[in-house]
C-alpha cells in the first residue's frame, strides 16, 4: 500500500522562504501525502525551528552558513547537523527525491537514498548555468555545478526536468533524462481569486518576482518609463523583495510605478488577477516560471523572454508574446499592446484555457506516481 510508503525530498530551502523551487515542491508534497507519507529535509536558512511536523509530513531544517548573499547555502556539519541525520536515517525510506543538482542538499540526499536502498529521482529546474553578475563568480559557479552533477551521476539517479528546455540543457552534462514533471498550477485558483471587475481606466502592467537584475526587471522599469512619456493611463506594479529593490525605487520614482515588495501567495493571485499584462523580461536560467502559469490562469496577457519552458507554455504567438532580452524589443511589446487592446483579451483567453487544460497539479502528480511506482 502506498500509505505505508515514505518519500523523502532533500531542498536546498523550504517555505516560508519563497521561491519557484519551494513552491513546486509544497504542491507537491500537498497531493503526495495523501497517498504517501513524506519526509523534508532542507536547509534552516531563517534560524528557527529545525523540526516540525504535521499531517503526513516531517520537516526537518538543517544548520548552513549562508554564501552570495544567502543565495547559497552551506551545509554546517556540526553536533546539531548530525543528531538531525541521525534521526532522518532512522526513519523508513522508499523514495528520495532531490530538487536541483547544484546544491549540497541534493548530493546529501543521494548518499542516504543509497544506504537506505531507496530510488532516487532527482528534478532539475535550471536550463542553463546559474549567474550572479559577477564573473569570476559565475565561471566559479559552473566548475562547481559540473563537479556536483558528476558526483550525483555517480548514485545513478532517475533525471526529470520541469520542462523539456530543461532536459535539453541536461544534455550538456551527457544526462539523458527519463521524462518531465512539469511546473504547474492548482486549476481551482482561477475560482478561488478571480473577479468580473473590468471598470478600471487605462492600462496595467506587472511583473512579480524576485528583485535581482538577472530577471529584467530593469529592462522592464526601462521600457516603461520611455513609454509613460507618451502614454497616459499606464501604470506598472512591481511585486516582489531582492537585494536591489530599494535602489530601483530611488531611481525610478514615478506616480505611475508603484513597488509592492513582497506580497503573500494569496496577493500574488489577487495581484496577477488584477493586470491586464503580466510581463517577465527573464535573463535567468529558469526552468518553468511559475509567475507565468500563475499569471496565465488567472486571464493576464503575457509578455516574456524565451526562457526555461516559458515557450512550451507560450507556444504559439496566439497565447502571448516572446521578447528579445533588450529594452528596445520590450518596449516594442508592450507599445503594441498598449495600442492594439483588442488583442489583450484574446491572449488572455487563449493562455487560460491552454494551463487549464495541460498545467495542473493533478496531471503532474499523476506523471510522478506512476514513475514512483514504477517496477
């Protein structure tokens, strides 16, 4: 029986911190429990509890140091760090499932998969390597990634990307991935946060996410100002917390920009409800963002980069629009739009019914049972 089964996902981090990563695995672990009883193991990144439990699901947060700004945790194997393994190892195990390959977490879970003779599935959500900005840094970064996926290699694990692009990149560490567990949303959010209200003046443009350069934020707030100038009635709200937030709302002030910070998951529905254009101008090496089926489902227009699976959601020009990495073919987009609204409300219908009909959690939890179970 499945009820007496026990999977055991190793993440570098685990909410409350927020991220595509942490959200993917909550949903999840949210179906799987009812079936499975499930383990967490992750990084205590805020320094709270290192234990926690509830239904069907035992978390348990090891002590890091933290590098790049937190970005990068390290694993602390002090006392604390071991009397926590010893506990998770004295639990039954029949699965590991590690979430990235470029965090320590991961290589730490395939070493417990092999002594508890568990299966191990490892997901990939990365499509290229991850920067930082810096490049020493970055090429640092790269030497390392490749290190860590040759030691993971190494415990045979059973590879699954969150979309194709990321199987694809896969590839570039001879990886020959078994399928995809795509990125997804719950199909009952659109009844939950959407509203009819469609009285509001002018135009609304948003971008959500994290506030770090290397997800074109400062393209967007660029291509904005140039077209505030000539437009009246747009506006553009900017959700999201990051290390350069408080810079950016220096520079770019304006009664036509608005900066949230970070907003709740129920702010992001509500917020991603409300725009009549969500905008992600990415330059980061995402696997499938989730702001974009988030934005999708909820009747938003989309505007984006060709990163990650955004074009395996967005795969025709009939479901949104894919932008050059620049401010100009940016402002190009978005001046379209701003001139041709018809077409708003046909992107908007088309994306909808697309997530609804391919990108749920139902589907995707359904893919990964039957790969658990699999002889």
């Amino acid at each position: 029986m499945k009820k007496n089964k026990t999977i055991a996902f190793f993440n570098a981090f685990y909410l409350p911190h927020l991220g595509g990563v942490e959200r993917y695995t909550n949903k999840i672990v949210e179906k799987l429990k009812k079936n499975y009883n499930i383990i967490i193991v992750t990084t205590n990144d805020d320094n709270t509890y290192n234990y926690s439990k509830e239904e069907n699901v035992k978390i348990y947060r090891l002590p890091t140091y933290s590098l790049c700004k937190g970005r990068y945790p390290i694993l602390k194997k002090n006392k604390e760090y071991k009397q926590i393994i010893a506990k998770v190892k004295k639990s039954k195990i029949d699965y590991v499932i590690c979430n990235t390959r470029f965090y320590q977490t991961s290589i730490l879970g395939a070493k417990i998969s092999k002594e508890k003779k568990a299966k191990l599935f490892l997901i990939d959500h990365s499509s290229n390597h991850v920067s930082i900005g810096i490049k020493i840094l970055d090429k640092l970064g790269g030497i390392y990634e490749h290190y860590l996926t040759r030691r993971l290699k190494k415990y045979n694990p059973k590879f699954y990307g969150v979309s194709q692009r990321c199987n694809e990149w896969l590839k570039h560490f001879g990886i020959e991935a078994k399928g995809v567990f795509y990125n997804s949303i719950d199909k009952d959010v659109y009844k939950k946060y959407h509203t009819n209200s469609n009285n509001k003046k002018g135009l609304l443009f948003g971008y959500i996410g994290r506030i770090i350069p290397e997800k074109g934020v400062i393209n967007l707030l660029d291509a904005f100002t140039s077209l505030e100038k000539k437009y009246k009635n747009i506006k553009l709200l900017i959700a999201g917390d990051g290390p350069i937030l408080k810079d950016l709302k220096e520079k770019y002030e304006s009664k036509n920009i608005q900066f949230l910070g970070k907003i709740s998951y129920e702010e992001v529905m509500k917020l991603s409800d409300k725009l009549d254009v969500f905008v992600h101008p990415s330059m980061y090496p995402e696997g499938l963002p989730t702001s974009i089926l988030e934005a999708g489902i909820m009747d938003t227009a989309i505007i984006a980069t060709d990163r990650g699976g955004t074009t395996e959601v967005i795969n025709n020009e009939s479901m949104g629009i894919i932008v050059e990495e620049n401010v100009e073919d940016l402002e190009k987009q978005m001046e379209y739009l701003i001139a041709h609204k018809e077409q708003i409300n046909k992107l908007k219908d088309n994306i909808h019914n697309r997530i609804m009909k391919n990108f749920t959690w139902d589907k995707t939890v359904k893919v990964i049972e039957k790969e658990l179970e699999e002889k």
